[in-house]
C-alpha cells in the first residue's frame, strides 16, 4: 500500500506544479523577469582548472590562484572515432636557454605497451619515439620536449599523430591524429601571457 500512496503523492505534487505554472502562463498580470533568473557560469574555486580562452581545436587551460599570476598551458582532448576521449595533450613553453623550447604531456590510455614508448609526429614528416615518464590511475604520461623546429612544425602543420600499442595486442600500433588548427593562435596568446606576468612580477618586486 506505501508504494501506492508514494507514487500517488508524487503524481499529485506533480499535477499541482504543472497546473500553478499552466495558471501562472494565463494570468493577466506578467510575471516579473527577476522570477526567472538566466542564470551564470559556474564560479571556478581556488586550485580548478577552467577554460580561459578557445583557439579552434585548443583551448587555454588555466589553474584559478587566490592571488597572483594564474600558471597556464594549452591543451586538447583527443578523441577516438566513437568520440571516446583517448588521449589529453598540454603543451607549455619552458625556460629560454636550452634545446628545447617547449615541452608537452601527453596522456594515453592504461595497458599501453610501455617498452614501445610513444611516437610522435606532424603531417607526414617522421616521428619521434618517447619513453613513458609514469602511468598513474588516469593513464601513461610521455614527456615531450620540442626543439625550435619541431615547434614550428607544430605551428605550420594540420595534425599531429600519436603512435602506441597496447600491450595485449603488440603487432597492431594505434595511430591517433589530433588537429593542430589554432595551435599558433593558441601558443602565441599563451607566451604572450607568460611574458605579461613575469613583467607584472618583476614590477611588484621593485615596489
């Protein structure tokens, strides 16, 4: 009997809502706008990660700090053919004076054959192979430095592939493309960034 006078409750709280808002809709007076709010982007809290800025395929991925400079990179979350994200890429630029002028993550997915490392390439040109630095409960991470070259390649090019193999199917490589448009756009607001804060540090130091 519970069940039965539950869902009859419920139908009729229902049937009284739907009616108050049918009457609400047919009464003369027009509701006042402040009763239906719009509504606002969800307040990003101290330590999460949002979205600051979209370039095409890229987006500015950007840490919310209490004070001072928030730390950025720029990333893309890979999709299969099925839409499945497989693969979360972030690149960032890294400290002048060395080879490598920008490093990148890349995630791929547990249960990758980890002697295989991963490989990496623009367009047609050839890759590169990368070992994995750690695999952890999200996935295998692979560290990726790039040379003032490759970051051009990056720049110019239409996709990037990523090679790997599982390991309980060695002899078949997974080959992933990832759009590269917006990468330039995405890179240079990004430095543009890093350059901006440094010089806003500075400037508070002197004070």
């Amino acid at each position: 009997m519970k069940p039965q006078i539950t869902t009859r409750v419920a139908t009729t709280a229902l049937a009284v809502a739907l009616t108050a808002s049918m009457s609400m809709a047919q009464t003369p007076a027009t509701p006042k706008p402040t009763q239906f709010p719009v509504g606002a982007p969800p307040k990003v809290k101290v330590g999460q990660t949002y979205t600051a800025e979209t370039y095409d395929s890229w987006e500015m991925l950007c840490v919310k700090t209490e004070k001072g400079p928030e730390p950025c990179e720029i990333g893309q979350l890979v999709l299969d053919a099925k839409s499945n994200p497989i693969s979360d890429i972030r690149v960032f630029p890294l400290q002048p004076g060395s080879q490598v002028i920008a490093g990148a993550t890349m995630v791929i997915p547990l249960g990758v054959q980890l002697s295989d490392g991963l490989i990496f390439g623009v367009d047609k040109k050839k890759g590169k192979q990368y070992p994995y630095a750690f695999c952890n409960n999200i996935g295998c991470i692979a560290r990726i430095g790039f040379t003032a070259i490759e970051l051009q390649n990056m720049r110019t090019g239409k996709e990037g592939k990523l090679q790997f193999t599982m390991a309980n199917n060695p002899q078949n490589p997974i080959v992933l493309a990832f759009s590269l448009k917006g990468f330039a756009k995405a890179y240079a607001a990004l430095n543009k960034k890093i350059i901006a804060d440094r010089k806003s540090l500075k400037k508070k130091k002197k004070k």
